[in-house]
C-alpha cells in the first residue's frame, strides 16, 4: 500500500521507505471494584512514515525512530489506560501518539489483531475472572496522518461458519474440464475473513461512547452470521457462495450507517460425498446426502467488496 506521502525523489530515483515494530504482544487486566474483571489480548503492528531518508542514503540515524521505543511505547500506553477501552480505540491512541510525538513522522498505521477471549459461564453465571478461546480475531487498521486525517477500519478474521442443507449450485458454466454435477443440496462450509471502512475522517468525528466500536463489531459479526444462516428453522437457500456474499455485504451497509465499505473473503471449503465401491459391490457406501470427506485443500477462493457510491476505497 503506497499513500501519498509515501514516496520521495533520491538521487533521480523515486524511493518509498517505512520501518516499525510487528508481533508486538501485549495483554492488559482491567479489575472492576465489584470483583469482575476483564480482559484482553493483542497482536500489535506499528508501522511509520517518516523523513528519515538519511539513514538510508548517508548513514544518518538521527532522525529514527527505534523499533524497540516503539515495542515499549506498546506496553506503556497499555498501562495507560486504566479504563477498558476497545481495540480500535487502543490503535487511534498509538497512531495519534506516533503521529504527533515525532516531528519527523508523517503518518502511523497501527494493525492489531484481538484474540477473542469470551467470558465463561459456570452453573449459568458469568464467570468473574475466567475465560475461554474462541477461534476468531477481531483485527482493526489504523492510519492516521500529520494533517489529522483518520483511517479506521475494523474486520472479522478466522470465522467457521457451516450449514448441513440450504445451499447448492447449479446453472453454472460448463465446457470439456467440467466434471462438477449440479446439486439443489450440499453443505456450505466457509472460514471468512471481513473488513470494513468506517466514514469518520478525523478524531472529532467518532463518537465518544466508550466501548463503540466493539459495540460495532459484534452488531457487523452477527449481521454476517444472520445472513449466512438465515431464520433458525427453515434457515435461507444459497444458491451460490457468491450470492451469499453478496446479501452478507449488503445488509451490512444497509444496517449499519458508519461504515462505508466491507470486504469479504469466503473460501469454499468443500465437504466431497462418500461414495465407496468395489468391482463386486457397487455400493458399499451410498451416498446419501449423510456421509462426506471434509476437505479444504483445494478449495474454491470467492472475495468480493461492496462500498457506497460515494466511498472512497
């Protein structure tokens, strides 16, 4: 990803340069007077646009900014925060502080990625300090420049969702490599990644409300999920993976009014029927719409992105 402020002319030559911090792993505890606490885990990536050009082209580390400051900066604006506080919210204050602390940089992009640690339950009470994994991340970007123009986007990565009925594939192109038969039933099965832009432009126009985004991203996460599966007893037929994506972005964007463009990426894992015989027994095993060899290499790869007509992508 280049952005404007991103190349210079050296020597006759256009030249592009960033450096950061990646995998910068950091957890933070929030105990609550009332013995419930909170917690959370993340996956930080720092990355600045600087005017140290020097460095590269005489030998002149004056003007960096140190990767391990920047590892530290991590842990000590965590400890910062005394007040819960979301993923996104944690990567507009990195950004903001890089941004602004250093004269030299131009603009910070801060990527993180929030295991999704769920608060358990024991005999039907929310446990006050334990919790489980679950399987998906809920990531955010961050880019925020010298002028105060913001970037937030927020996304979904590592989502297994699967339904056993409610999908087929038929009418689709054929030609002498085909072999796919036609089917009105067939399980979906999909591990989707999601990402989506919001509209602010600056600090001053996200709202204040603590918590927001996350708030946000569990209201996108069950959107996706809704569509997807459709009403719990009759569930809704998808006739394809792209037609699925398609409603999943769409309703999205119709529901939620501060996002202005969402990205989705649903690898088609694919559940093969069971089919086994023998020279002497034509149907050992006969395929019966209950039996299948569950496989994700290869699968097919459907992404698609949906914005508004006056987004900017």
């Amino acid at each position: 990803m280049a952005l404007d402020d991103d190349v210079v002319v050296v020597n006759g030559l256009n030249f592009e340069q960033r450096h950061g911090k990646e995998r910068v792993r950091v957890a933070r505890v929030w105990r609550n007077k009332d013995g419930r606490q909170c917690f959370v885990e993340w996956n930080v990536g720092i990355s600045l646009l600087s005017d140290c050009v020097a460095a590269y082209v005489s030998d002149d580390n004056s003007d960096i900014v140190a990767t391990d400051t920047m590892k530290n900066t991590v842990y000590a604006k965590a400890k910062e925060c005394s007040d819960q506080l979301s993923v996104e919210d944690f990567a507009i204050l990195l950004a903001k502080h890089f941004t602004l602390s250093y004269k030299q940089v131009t603009t910070t992009i801060v990527k993180i990625a929030e295991k999704s640690w769920e608060r358990v339950s024991v005999n039907g009470q929310p446990h006050n300090h334990g919790f489980k994994l679950g399987s998906e991340k809920h990531t955010t970007e961050v880019i925020f420049k010298k002028s105060g123009v913001l970037q937030v986007s927020s996304g979904i990565e590592g989502l297994s969702v699967l339904k056993t009925t409610q999908s087929g594939f038929e009418r689709f192109h054929r030609d002498k490599y085909t072999a796919l038969p036609e089917t009105r039933e067939r399980i979906l099965a999909t591990e989707m990644s999601a990402s989506w832009r919001y509209s602010f432009d600056s600090l001053y126009s996200i709202p204040k409300r603590q918590c927001y985004f996350t708030e946000t991203y569990l209201d996108v996460k069950k959107l996706l999920v809704d569509t997807f599966f459709g009403p719990p007893k009759e569930g809704v037929y998808s006739p394809s993976v792209q037609y699925t994506l398609y409603e999943m972005a769409k309703n999205v964007l119709s529901r939620v009014h501060v996002i202005s463009s969402v990205r989705l990426k649903m690898p088609n894992l694919h559940f093969l029927p069971a089919n086994i015989s023998t020279k002497d027994n034509r149907s050992i095993v006969k395929f019966e719409h209950d039996v299948y060899v569950p496989t994700d290499e290869p699968h097919g790869s459907i992404e698609a992105c949906l914005s508004r007509l006056s987004s900017k992508l």
